[in-house]
C-alpha cells in the first residue's frame, strides 16, 4: 500500500517549503524531496524600473539578509555604469564591505544561536514546544542575551553603513551615499555599554568553543549526519584568500580538485546553468561541464572554507587551520560541519569589521564614480548562505528589461535535497514508528544550509506545521500539527 509523509513547512528557516518522504509497504524510503511551494516574482517585478532603483528594490526579496540583495544589485549596476570592480572609489568600496560584514556577522549570530542551536543544546528529541530561543532562554539567559546582543551590533553597523538596518540605501550605482563619521566609528571601538567590536570578537570565539565543545561529546552524530560528497562552490580574492565582497569564481569537488578554475564571474553563464523540475519553484543549478548528473555543488560556509586557501584575518586564521587539520587538508563534506565554518566566519567578520573601522579611509570624502555606459552587469556576493548572483540588462532609456537572480538557496537546492533524502533513508527508512525527533532530523538538514526560502521565491503568509502520514489508498494513518 505504502506511505507518504509531510513536512509542511519546515520550521526555523526563513520562508516556507515542505518535505515529502514515500515509503513502500515495508516502511523502506522510495522517494524523498523538498518542495519550494511559493512562486517568485522578483525577476519580473524589476523589469520597467530605472536602473538605479535596483539596489533599494531588491531588498524586498527578504528581510534576513537584504544587505546581500542590496550590495549585489549595486555591483551589477556599477557596471552598467561604467564602474565595475576595482574602479569604484576606496571610501566607496571599504563602506560596502563594512556594511557586508556586519550583515555577515548578524546572520550568522541569528543562524547559529536562534535557530540552530536549540537543536544542538536541547536534543534533537526535545519537545518542540522548548526546542526553540524561548528554550535556550530558559537553559542559559546569559547565552540567550549575548546571541541578541551580537546580532544588535551587526544591525548598528548595517545602520551606520546603510542608513537603515533593514531595507537600506546606502550603497548606489557607483559608489555609496556617506560615509562613516568619527563619532560613528567610535561608537563600536569604545562604546559606553560595553558592545564594541572587540567584545564581539571574544563572543564570536566563545561561540566557536560551545560547538568545539559539543563536537567533542557528540562526533558520531556531527560528523556522520547527512555527510556525502559534493563540489564546492564560491568567490575567492584572487590570492585565493576568503573575500565576502569580491572575487573570482572557484569551485572545488569532493575530493579538493578545481573543477572551475578562478574566473571572472561577468560570464557566470559560460559555467553555469540552471535545470527546472516540475515539483518545486526553485530551480537546481550545476556546473556546465560537469553536466546536470555530476555538476551540482554546495555553497555557503561549509563552501567558502573548501574553496579558499587562508582567512586573511589571524584570528579566524589559526581556527580555520584546525577545522582544515580536521579533514587532514581535504574538502569537509559533513554537513553539521557548516555550523563550525559558519562559526568561524562569524569571527572573521569581527574581526574584518575592526580592521575596517581603524581604516580612515572610511571618513573620506569621494563616494561616486561613473564612467562609459554598459548594457548589462553582473553583481556576485557571498551572502551568509552562499553564493549570490544578480544579472541585469538595462535599455538605453534606463529601464531594466531583464533580470535573473541565482540566490544562495537556489545553490544549495540539490544539497538539500540530498541531504534530506540522507535522513529519510538512514533515520526514517524501516522503522515502524516515525516519531517527532525523527522529523525533526528531516529540518535539522535544511537547517544547516540556512535557507532563506523567501529570496529563492517570493513567500507570502503563514503556515502552520502539519505532517500527514497517507497510505497507497489515501487513508490518513497519522497526523501531527504545530
């Protein structure tokens, strides 16, 4: 008869997708997929748009990580003005990367300690109604009140940087609209309240030693759980170094051989393509010459760190020499793994934070250049999920006729998906009875990818959490609702 199981939608990610598990009559998985069920409509809504309003527009995609939208649409529109990479003036350029920082380092905060951590501090099998933030509060408040604090310092910087923490404007087509007053700076190098940046540096490698902590008492479930080989995809310095804001294209297979040697991401086209299938509205990337059966990679921290060859702060530096000891200098392919790189990033953006709030640079006064018209440009970013890329074509009227965007979780879709069906076939797969914790192991896989479903779509409303258990003749046999 068989059976199907629903996750609909998967909890503690940002916008909502489900997970479908078929069992046959055995209990045995025969199928697993995670869904986007949402439409997106941004690629459409752009087109008529001046080209300048691109970088305020965008935004709209998501309210976790608009500085990424923000920061890729205006590289792309830096280009079409005549200001591409390299070109835009140093004020311009160190006010970006700050304002890119301190979005890097308040995502990975919200990621690590408000979503994922209550899985790993509470238990996987803990009761879903404590197994959230209000339950870290009520394990440690301490831990629960710094978690907030970083991200408000990362909000205050994107404040300063953007004018706004959320849905900002200040990065333009060529350039930035301020920059960082004396007084500004100094809030975050000596502030009153004691939440400078050097306080988030000690937070961010405390933050390292809890999960350094919790691997060492749990290695079967952090380094067995959902581990499979993959390449690895990212912007690297051209040095090779971890760069959030620029770079060019690497990516890496399973094994740490370059399957897509550092090239210029303006003919991202030529190396990778997007393959559509008919049961989700995000589409699944892959290397062109890898083809669409081998070409599919991961992106993200877990990523980042495959791809690049040193951390240039020396901090993140020296962990990113043991979290790379680990894999005796080979790609990590385990998933939880993602939350020790995430970790690790966490620390390199307070630490590239502090590096740039020293820089006078940033009270400068020339903050636009433009220069020869272009037809079309490419923005890529590291967002705190991965990879993000925004293309666009604009008239000489100054209307944008053609947008696509590639968005970190549009990356990560067939990880996830792999992923996923890890879980269902070694977790769910056979047992008589699904439980709670069980499915729960389905969103801890999602989990670790921090996938915004809202910027790979276009998400609207709420659901609840309902997983339905229906056999072959469409009898509902079990079912639970959050």
């Amino acid at each position: 008869m068989g059976k199907k199981i629903t996750i609909e939608p998967v909890t503690r990610v940002e916008g909502h997708g489900k997970v479908t598990i078929r069992l046959d009559d055995a209990g045995r998985v025969t199928e697993s997929r995670f869904h986007v069920v949402e439409f997106r409509g941004f690629e459409r809504f752009v087109q008529g748009r001046p080209y300048w309003e691109a970088p305020v527009l965008v935004q709209r995609l998501c309210g976790i990580c608009p500085v990424s939208h923000h920061l890729a649409a205006a590289k792309a529109m830096d280009v079409v003005v005549g200001t591409g990479p390299g070109k835009l003036p140093v004020t311009a350029e160190k006010m970006r990367r700050l304002m890119h920082y301190g979005q890097m380092f308040q995502s990975h905060a919200l990621h690590f300690f408000h979503l994922a951590s209550p899985d790993f501090l509470l238990g996987l099998d803990a009761d879903p109604a404590v197994r959230n933030v209000i339950g870290i509060i009520g394990l440690d408040k301490g831990l629960a009140t710094q978690a907030v604090l970083m991200r408000k310092f990362g909000q205050e910087i994107i404040l300063a940087t953007a004018g706004k923490k959320v849905h900002g404007t200040g990065a333009i087509p060529g350039g930035i609209n301020k920059n960082l007053a004396p007084e500004e700076r100094d809030r975050f190098l000596k502030s009153p309240d004691g939440l400078t940046v050097d306080r988030m540096i000690e937070w961010a490698r405390a933050a390292i030693e809890l999960f350094k902590g919790y691997h060492a008492k749990n290695k079967d479930l952090v380094d067995g759980f959902a581990a499979f080989p993959s390449n690895h995809l990212s912007l690297v310095r051209k040095d090779g170094a971890l760069d959030f804001y620029h770079g060019v294209l690497r990516a890496v297979d399973a094994d740490g051989r370059k399957v897509l040697g550092d090239v210029d991401y303006q003919d991202y086209l030529s190396y990778i393509g997007e393959e559509t299938r008919a049961w989700s509205y995000m589409k699944f990337p892959y290397l062109r010459s890898l083809g669409k059966a081998a070409g599919w990679y991961r992106v993200g921290p877990l990523a980042r760190l495959n791809t690049c060859d040193y951390i240039p702060s020396p901090l993140a530096q020296k962990e990113f020499e043991a979290y790379k000891a680990y894999t005796d200098g080979k790609p990590n392919n385990m998933s939880l793994h993602t939350h020790w790189a995430r970790l690790i990033e966490l620390l390199h953006a307070a630490e590239v934070i502090k590096e740039l709030l020293l820089d006078k640079d940033l009270q400068g006064g020339k903050l636009v250049r433009t220069g020869r018209r272009a037809p079309e440009g490419v923005g890529l970013i590291e967002a705190p999920r991965g990879t993000l890329f925004h293309h666009y074509r604009v008239s000489a009227d100054d209307q944008i006729t053609m947008a696509n965007l590639i968005v970190s979780t549009t990356n990560n879709n067939e990880s996830m998906n792999r992923a996923v069906d890890w879980v269902a076939r070694n977790v769910i797969s056979g047992r008589p009875e699904i439980t709670e914790g069980m499915l729960n192991r389905v969103e801890v896989a999602i989990r670790a990818y921090d996938p915004c479903l809202s910027c790979a779509t276009h998400a609207l409303g709420r659901m609840p959490l309902e997983v339905t258990l229906v056999d072959a003749a469409g009898r509902v046999r079990q079912r639970k609702v959050r």
